[in-house]
C-alpha cells in the first residue's frame, strides 16, 4: 500500500464528507493505493455516525472510536498501530491542512529519503490562542532538540512506515514526535511550506492552556530521553550533592560550637533549616512500616470505597503521639 492517511478528530461532524472526498481524489489522481483511518477520539456530535456512512460507501476508510476523550496523542498513537501504507501522512480533520500536499510530501519520503518531513504552516490563519504557544514551544523545542524545524505542531507530516511503528506518544507529546522519532535512531528530518487554510467549520479544540501542559511534556520527554535507562545518573547527582552540602553544614555547625561561637548549637538558623528539610514524621512511619512485615501484601491501589482489613499490618493506623498528655496528666 502506497499511502496511510490517518485523522484524529473531535467533533468535527461537517468537515468529514468534505475531507475523505478530497482525500480520495488526490490518492486516485496520483494512481495511490491507500487507506483512511479516522480516529474519533470520544465526540459527543454525529461524527462517528458521519465515519459509518462514509465506510459503508468508501471500502478506503477504516474507523476507530474511543469512547472517550483521551487527547489527540492517544489518537495519532492507535493510528499508527493500525497503518500499513509504506507512507504514513497525519493530518487535523478541520480541513485546514490540505490534503494535495500528500503527493509531494510521499516523494520526499521515497525518493530523498526523509524519515520524517514536517510541515510547515509558513502563513497561518489561526487565533492569537494558538499561534502564541506554537511560537513559543516552537522556539524552545528547536533549541533543546537541534532540530531545524518552524513548526514542531504541525499537523500535516509524512512518516516512513518504520518510524511510526517505533515509536510511541502519549500525554500531550504529539507536538514533538520529530524528537522522538530522532531519539529512536530516526534522524534524517526535513520540513516542507505548505499551505494553510482557515477553519470552515466549529471552532479550535486548543488554547492558552497548552502554555503548561506543552512544557511539562517537553520536560517528560527530555528527562526520558536522556536519563530513561541510567535514572540514577540524573537522581544520583542531585543527591550526592544534597549529601555533599548537608555534610559541609554540619561540619560548620560542629567547629562554630565547639571552637567559635557562644550560640548554642540549637539556635543556630541552618540547624533549624536541616530539621525542616528532614521529615520526623518520616522515621516512625517506617519505623511501624517495618514492625508489621506485611508491607509486601499490601495492594497496589485501594478503592475509595474499600474498607480495611481486620488485623492486617499494612491498613492499621499508626500509634498516637501523646507526649504531651501524659507529661500534663502525670504533673
């Protein structure tokens, strides 16, 4: 199969009969043998009925529903698994992404050898909400990534099979699948200018929101990419040089006490500072923890609902603290 164009889409109901016509006409005007996978990611309009009526004419289309909302990630990464064109093209289904990029995107592909080939939204008819955020995660991600792309968002792509297949995206992390396609050994990448139109039909799914979600993914991603098999490097440093600056102090405190200063040792600020930094309440919790032995029966997740076992170690609540009632109680 020459070409898998895959879809995701949340209630876009009206653009669908317009885009797999359109769809069809280029794939049969280039002699394309291929497929288009819808993936109807939980919409709560007629769009999975409109995927029905479409399948029923059109032997092309394949459907997937989600029964609810799980996020344009969730959505490209279920497409995936199911595409079997030797060229994978994405594309949004607001018919702002036009479908006669396909031919030239599948001949960077095939003859130029890209493993990837992003798309490139070089005059934008989109609000102030979005292009803002692009513009930003954009920049960042080009800086972090080395990769010499304009528009990492871009939903208009065309992937060789084996990339897609070699991946996996999830969270919000579809706005860079150009780095981890480059983290996976995928690192011939190249972009096209292509054309963008302005929304004919509902109104974006997107917003300023994606100011935070966007840039804890980009963390997630860094942080997986480079410490995902050796944790302890990242976790390691960090904490040998807590234990370096810890050790360092209580030096200070000890020679200030003994050989300096009249202060007591007590009163001192970075004595305090290492008593709040350190929990107290940690030691008898472990300390009980340990007592009962039975922390390796103890589920992985309770229900809310569930109610504790009679005499199992690891659901008894911990012994109160009383000091001070009964030193008042003893006076």
């Amino acid at each position: 199969m020459d070409v898998s164009v895959i879809v995701p889409l949340l209630n876009e109901e009206e653009s669908l009969p317009e885009l797999c016509a359109w769809i069809e006409r280029v794939a049969n005007e280039n002699n394309f043998t291929h497929e288009i996978i819808l993936v109807d990611d939980g919409s709560t309009d007629g769009s999975w009925k409109a995927i029905e009526c479409l399948r029923a004419k059109n032997p092309n289309i394949r459907g997937i529903k989600f029964q609810r909302n799980y996020g344009k990630s969730a959505a490209l990464n279920e497409g995936f698994k199911a595409a079997h064109g030797e060229v994978v093209v994405t594309m949004d289904a607001d018919l702002q992404d036009s479908p006669d990029e396909i031919p030239a995107l599948r001949r960077m592909i095939i003859d130029d050898g890209y493993d990837l080939v992003s798309g490139w939204k070089k005059l934008r008819h989109d609000p102030l909400s979005k292009t803002i955020p692009s513009r930003f995660f954009n920049w960042v991600t080009s800086k972090v990534s080395k990769i010499k792309l304009h528009d990492f968002n871009c939903g208009l792509k065309a992937y060789r099979l084996k990339v897609v297949k070699s991946i996996e995206v999830y969270g919000e992390m579809h706005r860079y699948i150009p780095l981890i396609a480059k983290w996976s050994g995928f690192k011939k990448i190249g972009e096209k200018v292509v054309e963008h139109h302005a929304r004919k039909y509902g109104k974006s799914k997107f917003g300023m929101w994606r100011l935070i979600t966007g840039g804890l993914d980009l963390a997630s991603i860094l942080f997986v990419g480079k410490y995902g098999k050796r944790p302890m490097h990242f976790f390691g440093t960090w904490g040998s040089l807590c234990f370096f600056m810890g050790f360092i102090i209580s030096v200070y405190l000890l020679v200030s006490k003994f050989f300096f200063d009249k202060t007591g040792f007590t009163q001192r600020p970075l004595f305090l500072h290492q008593l709040m930094t350190r929990s107290p309440f940690a030691i008898p919790r472990c300390q009980h923890s340990m007592r009962t032995g039975n922390e390796q029966s103890c589920p992985r997740q309770i229900p809310v609902s569930a109610e504790p076992e009679q005499g199992s170690g690891c659901n008894q609540p911990f012994p109160p603290f009383e000091p001070f009632a009964q030193a008042h109680s003893s006076s």
